[in-house]
C-alpha cells in the first residue's frame, strides 16, 4: 500500500507540476501577447513621430519660405525707395528756386513795359533763361493752363468766375505759374476757372 500510496503522491506531485508549468507557459505567452502588443503600438508611435517631425519640417519650410519672401519685398522697396530717391533728389533746391523764377518772370514783365532795348534787361533775361534751362535739364516743366481744363491734381482754382467764349470748367488766367518735376506736381498752378 505505501507503493500506492508513494505513487499516488508522485502522481500528484507530476498533476502539481503539470499544472505549474501549464500556468507558466500561459504566463509566458500572455507575456509575449503582451509584447506582441507592445510591438505593435510601438510601430503606430514610431510612425506618429514621423508624421510630427515632418509636419514640423513643413512648418519650418513654409516659415523659411515666408522669411525669404518678406526679404525679398524689402529689397524690392528698397530699390524702389532709391531710384525714387534719385529720380526727385534735386526736387528741394528747384523748390526754393521757384520764388526766384516768379520774381525774375515779375521783374521781366514789369521792366518790358518800361524800357524795352535796356542791355539791363537784356542781360536780366539772359539769367532767367539759363535758370529756367538747367531746371529743366533736371525735369522741370511748367503745368499748362490758359485754355486748358481745369484737372484738381495740377491745378488749384483761386477764384471761379463767368467769362464769355469759355466752357464751363475751363481755366480763364493763370495767377501763378505751375510746376512739375518728370511726372510729379511740386506746385499746382493757381488759376481762375470758369464756372
């Protein structure tokens, strides 16, 4: 009876052993389900930081190309600034010259009524000349008006009257002569407009 009773003990020490080693074998692949798992969350990770770095990369990229675009524009006013600056550099001296071209124009009008074969005056107009060519060789010209259209941006209407043989709108006199430097107005023409 003690060989049943020993075998009866081996048996359930095998059963006990059996059992243990089925837990750890289930162990072992509830363990390796779980890296399996792990594994696998792992790559879907790895991918989103692939995704991230690269949207950051296109984010960098687009403020890159911003950067050099807003580059771009500062030069481009820049040199827009200075041949601006270079086309009107003379347009402070001219405009303290005009109050010298009124008064020499004045002083031919008012010496040309009084003494007309005056070497004086002669000479007076000879300046005037020379002053009012090297202006124009740096872009000064004068704003048309007797006859013309009044245009608000050249001219500046001083007194409105109703003359016969005029359209309506239609400069009458010139009160004070206009000027242009190339294509900008440095002072408007004062004239009477007709109504």
């Amino acid at each position: 009876m003690k060989e049943n009773h020993t075998s009866t003990e081996e048996e359930a020490k095998e059963e006990e052993q059996a059992a243990y080693e089925d837990t750890a074998e289930a162990a072992d692949a509830e363990e390796a389900s779980v890296e399996q798992e792990d594994t696998g969350e792992e790559e879907p990770v790895e991918e989103s930081e692939l995704e991230k770095a690269q949207r950051e990369a296109g984010e960098w990229q687009e403020k890159a190309l911003r950067v050099q675009a807003d580059l771009d524009n500062v030069r481009r006013r820049a040199k827009e600034d200075k041949e601006r600056d270079a086309k009107y550099r003379s347009q402070s001296v001219i405009e303290s010259l005009l109050p010298v071209l009124d008064n020499f124009e004045r002083a031919l009008d008012t010496a040309a009524d009084q003494e007309e074969d005056s070497s004086l005056l002669q000479g007076v107009n000879m300046v005037y000349s020379q002053l009012f060519e090297a202006l124009q060789q740096e872009g000064l010209e004068m704003i048309p008006t007797e006859g013309e259209t009044f245009d608000p941006h050249q001219h500046q209407a001083v007194m409105q009257v109703e003359e016969e043989g005029f359209e309506s709108n239609q400069i009458v006199e010139e009160l004070q002569k206009g000027y242009k430097l190339k294509d900008k107005v440095i002072r408007p023409a004062m004239v009477k407009v007709n109504a």
